[in-house]
C-alpha cells in the first residue's frame, strides 16, 4: 500500500474513507496535508500514472487499508456519482464512514493555480474545462454520512464547514421540505423535481425541454431584463448560449419552502459571442472564462414555474469579461 512521505494512519474503532471533491488545482492535495496526513493514508490515481488498472487498483489499495482499519483519504477531482459510488460501496462494505469534502468552483483560479504549477505537474486547461462540466455538489442522498464544505480563508488556510451529517436525522427548519442538493433526508417536493429538470434542461442547452418546465405566462428576471412567456424567454436563452456556448451551471446550495425553491449556483462559461448584459450594453466577444455566482428564485404552480429570478453581482461580471467599470 503506499502512502504519502510521513503518513501514520490511525487505528480506528470505525474507519473513514475522506473523499474530496473539486476541481484539480482546487487545494485538495493541499488541504490533506494539512488537514487530513496525520490520521489519513493519502490515495490518488496519480501515485499511479502508468497503471493499465488505475480504478481497480485504487479501490485495491482502499480495500486493504479499510481491512487494516485505517482512514483513507481518497484524492482525485471525483466530479459525480460515477467516481464516488464505488468508494462509498467499498467502505460501507468494510463497515467504514464516508466523509466527503467538497470544493467549490472557481474555474479562473484553478486555472491560475494550475498556470503556476511545474511542467510536470500542470493539468492541460482541457482537461479542467472538461471536469467542470461534470462536478456536482455531493449530497448525503448519494450514500455519504457527512457533507463539508471547504474554502480558503484569509490567512492561506483552509475554513472546513460541516454542512451536512446524517447525526441530525434529517431535521430541518420549520417549514422547509426537503433539502436534495445539500442531501438532507426529507420529501422531494414538486417545485424541487421542476426546478431540477429546468437546471439539466439549461446545462443541456434543450431549449424545448426547458421550456417544457415554463408556464406558458411565466416570467424570468435578471439584471439583464425581464422575459414574460415562453417565446421571449427562449429568445434570451438562445441569445445567452449563443454569448457563452459552453455555458453551465454548479450547484452549491438549495432550499425549498412549499412552492418555491432558492439556488445558490455557480455559472460557468466562455464567453465567445455578443452578449447583452445589464443595461442593454452589448459586449463583443471577449473569449474570457466566467465564474460567477449567483442566485434563482424559483416559483412553481401546477407543475410549471410560474416565477424565476436570477441575481448576480453585474460589477463583478463586468470586472470578469474585462469590461472597463462604469
């Protein structure tokens, strides 16, 4: 089994396996040592390169560790459920806990962290567009038995979160019903089912099945202006993905109360065509990444939306696209 260079694992009465999820250059590799080489042996494909079998050997060497009783820190980029659910399914066999640490987006610094690493260890910029497309957020649905969020702090550290446990029992505040992103047990209401279609319909660029999800007197504000109707808020959609074509959005956080959903999101493109933002000033192409965060209300009546209001930080887009500030 390797370990990293001065990793004593523990010996646990029950064992954890920590998986970090995030961009590369995200801090993870960081992070562990910081946080987690003092109780977790330290697992990554990349000990591995020339591995024809890099999978079945990390799930090997995970097995071995777990039948030693031993943390485990497994760190990869690990996007989404099909690099997760193998790992959850291997410490719960083993009567293991499964941590996950999760990493938010920020694609303009990964990409600058990753610009300043050495030759050998530097990521083709291709390969981080191509991960960003695929991470997700972990939930305690998906089989964890904590959720943590991680970020750096001011002084060059990291601020861990505890986000998420099963140890709550699935408890919420009063009036809210159910809570997937977050994964916290509880009923998956009608407007959640609706807003997530809505959200993989965009991140498709579908823009039928998107509308699919809109009444047809629906109305869509953002700081770039208000869409009432389906016809008008497919001219804005198609416009937006035309500015930004690979255009997509993360999820960070989400809460419903009745009828109504709140995202935190971020959303993450290139900007490659004419945009229109707020204040009806079009941009040209600008060919610059974003990475913005932002907010959706979402109303649902009957099955449909009803209400959507985006909010983002327009100085800070502008500040993004390279645009000169008012």
């Amino acid at each position: 089994m390797r370990y990293d260079p001065g990793t004593k694992p523990s010996l646990m009465t029950t064992p954890e396996v920590a998986v970090l999820v995030g961009l590369q250059a995200a801090g993870k590799t960081t992070f562990y040592r910081r946080r987690l080489a003092a109780t977790h042996a330290h697992v990554s494909k990349d000990n591995w390169p020339n591995a024809r079998h890099r999978q079945r050997r990390q799930l090997r060497v995970i097995a071995e560790a777990l039948g030693e009783g031993r943390n485990v820190a497994v760190d990869n980029t690990n996007p989404s459920p099909e690099e997760w659910g193998p790992l959850i399914v291997a410490a719960k066999e083993h009567g293991a806990r499964v941590v996950a640490y999760w990493f938010p987006p920020d694609l303009t610094a990964s990409l600058d962290r990753n610009a300043r690493r050495p030759g050998h260890a530097r990521v083709p910029e291709i390969g981080i567009h191509a991960t960003v497309k695929r991470l997700r957020r972990p939930r305690l649905s998906d089989g964890f038995d904590a959720v943590h969020t991680v970020t750096f702090d001011d002084q060059g550290g990291f601020t861990v979160r505890d986000q998420d446990t099963a140890d709550n029992g699935g408890e919420q505040p009063p009036g809210f019903r159910g809570h997937p992103s977050g994964g916290r047990a509880g009923i998956v209401g009608e407007a959640r089912r609706v807003r997530d279609r809505y959200n993989a319909a965009f991140n498709a660029h579908d823009i039928d099945a998107l509308l699919g999800t809109v009444s047809p007197g629906g109305a869509f504000l953002a700081p770039e202006g208000m869409a009432e109707g389906r016809e008008e808020l497919r001219s804005y959609l198609e416009e937006f993905w035309a500015a930004f074509p690979d255009v997509h959005t993360v999820l960070l956080e989400s809460f419903d109360v009745d009828d109504m959903t709140v995202d935190e999101l971020v959303l993450i493109g290139t900007h490659k065509g004419r945009y229109r933002g707020p204040g009806g000033r079009v941009i040209p192409p600008t060919g610059r990444p974003l990475n913005l965060r932002c907010c959706y209300v979402c109303t649902v009546e009957n099955g449909l939306i009803i209400s959507l209001r985006m909010y983002f930080d327009q100085l800070e887009l502008l500040s993004q696209l390279g645009v000169p500030l008012p």
